[in-house]
C-alpha cells in the first residue's frame, strides 16, 4: 500500500508521515508540477509483517508504477551513468 503526499507536506510533517506509516507502506512524493519525485521506505521491522510480505512482489509492484509514470526517453541507468561522468 502506498500514500501520496505533497513535496511541502512532506517537509512540514515528514516525522508524522513516516510514524503512520506500517512495515510494507510506502510513502511518494509529489512534485509541483504532480509527478512523483521520491518514494519513502519506512525502515521499521517488524518479523511477523515481514514474514507475511512478498518483498519480491512488493518491489516489482514499485518498480511497474515507476515505470508506468516515466517520461524520458531515457532509462534511469542512463540518466544516472551520465550523471557520475
């Protein structure tokens, strides 16, 4: 499950929005312009929830929702190994 929250929410209440959230949560941030910027990952463990968690499941569900807002032309690989130049 995951939450969306404004940029300047998040800067204005970052510790509450992180104490709401479970094990498992995830928290994105929207820009301005209302795309997702980041996405918070609450580090709290918690052995019976993770137990119960499919983190493969999890991830690839994350990571098809960040594909599906991409823009560039570019993938982040690129952008990154261009960025470390």
């Amino acid at each position: 499950m995951s939450v969306e929250v404004s940029v300047d929410s998040a800067k204005k209440n970052l510790e509450n929005i992180l104490a709401r959230l479970s094990p498992g949560e995830t928290a994105t941030l929207i820009g301005p312009e209302g795309r997702p910027m980041a996405v918070l990952v609450p580090l709290r463990y918690s052995e019976d929830i993770a137990e119960e968690i499919d983190w493969d499941e999890e991830w690839q569900a994350l990571a098809q929702k960040i594909d599906s807002k991409w823009k560039s032309e570019k993938s982040a690989l690129q952008i990154l190994s261009e960025m470390r130049r």
